[in-house]
C-alpha cells in the first residue's frame, strides 16, 4: 500500500509541476512565438532562397520540410516538434482549470458532468493533436516513410483532425458549460469559432472547394486552427496572471 501511495504522489507531484501556472506560462509563451516565428520565417527563406519558389496558393505547409523546397528544412521540424510538446501542459491545465476533479469535501460542489465529458474529449483529441504534431517533425517530408508506412501523412491528418475535433468540444464547453478562463461575451465568439471553424476547413480539404487550391485549403485549415487557439491561449494566460 505504501508503495502504490508513493507512485501516486511521485505522478501528482510531475502532474502539478506541469500544471503549474508559471510552466503553463512560458510554455504558452514560447509556443506562440517559436511556432509561429520559425514557420514564418521557414516561409519567408523558402519564398527567397528555395529551388521552387515556395507559396502558399502552391505548395503545400508539408513543403517546408523538405530540402528541394528550403535550404532550412529543420527550421519547419523545430516549429512543429515544440509546438507538439510545449501545447501539453496547456492542454492539461485547461482540462485542469475548466473540470477540476475533486479531491477532498471542500472542493465540492463539483462542475457538472457536461463539463467533465466535453473537456475529457477536448482533452483526448488535443493530446493527440500534439503527438501527432511531434510525430509531423520527426516525420519530416526528407523522411516521412518507416518502409512502406507514409508516416508523415498519418502524422499530419492526425495533428490536423486532433487539433479540429478538440476545437469542437472545448467550444461547446465554452458556450454552454460554467468556466471561468474566459468571461462572458468573449466565450461565444471564441466558442462557436471552435465548434464550426476548423471542422469546417477541414472537410474542405476533404471535398475541395472551386478555385481554390489544396495547398491554399492547407494552409487555411491551419489558419483556422491558429484563430481558434490563439485567443484560447491570450486569454489563459490572462487567467493565470489574474490568480497572482
């Protein structure tokens, strides 16, 4: 019994440490601008010194890369290597913050249920949203095949579908449920965004759509994944500065 007590406290105690405000802090920080830093800037030396002038009506997110595209491919797996890893504990602390488990009497009332199974999905999708990320990295387009697995292809509807369906729940969570990360009227906007937003582009990437590139479809559904998490993050970190 002892033994199972101290494997519990030595998780909780890795738990907390990765829910911790300031970690949640800077790790939303630096997503924000190593993400979206290293892939503008993996755009920008793609579009100037790449073999095949690089553009996003043309050439697919993926494309970035790869060496015949940019003479920096490394510059795209950094941004979706960090940005798989450093979105986890802000996934965990929203999971954390909107549906706290209680764990003695004093922390009842509990949210309602709604809350637990809307953030629990939020939570499932997002986690596999962020693996997949990694996995996008280290499936690079140079090296995206384990024999005759297209493992960058599995890895980049993974992240996309992962990121798309936890947008879906976590807005009907915002909407509908009590929370307090983001207050009234700004929860509806954000909220319904999530819940039709990046599905939305997602599907038209499946189906396409007249005049409109694949590529440009791309990378309008990561648009529209970044309008989605962008202001999440604003708002949680200004959450976390408020409990000072």
């Amino acid at each position: 019994m002892t033994k199972e007590i101290a494997e519990e406290d030595w998780i909780d105690r890795i738990y907390n440490k990765i829910t911790a405000p300031k970690t949640v802090k800077y790790a939303g920080i630096l997503v924000l601008v190593l993400y979206i830093g290293l892939v503008a800037l993996g755009v920008l030396i793609a579009a100037l010194f790449g073999s095949t002038g690089y553009s996003v009506t043309t050439h697919y997110i993926s494309a970035l890369g790869a060496s015949d595209t940019t003479p920096v491919p490394i510059l795209y797996d950094l941004a979706c290597i960090s940005a798989g890893v450093l979105t986890i504990p802000f996934i965990l602390y929203l999971e954390k913050e909107i549906a706290p488990i209680p764990r003695q009497a004093g922390d009842l009332p509990a949210p309602n249920r709604w809350n637990y199974r809307l953030t629990g999905m939020g939570f499932f999708w997002s986690m596999l949203g962020s693996i997949f990320y990694i996995g996008v990295g280290i499936f690079s387009a140079d090296r995206g095949e384990i024999g005759d697995i297209p493992m960058h292809e599995i890895c980049s509807f993974g992240a996309f579908g992962g990121f798309a369906f936890a947008a879906i729940f976590l807005g009907i969570a915002l909407v509908f449920t009590r929370q307090s990360l983001i207050p009234k009227p700004y929860n509806y906007p954000i909220g319904v965004w999530g819940m039709i937003g990046p599905i939305a582009f997602a599907i038209f990437n499946l189906t396409g759509l007249p005049g409109v590139t694949s590529e440009l479809l791309e990378w309008s559904l990561l648009w529209a994944i970044l309008a989605w998490i962008i202001p999440l993050a604003m708002f949680t970190l200004h959450y976390i500065n408020k409990q000072k």
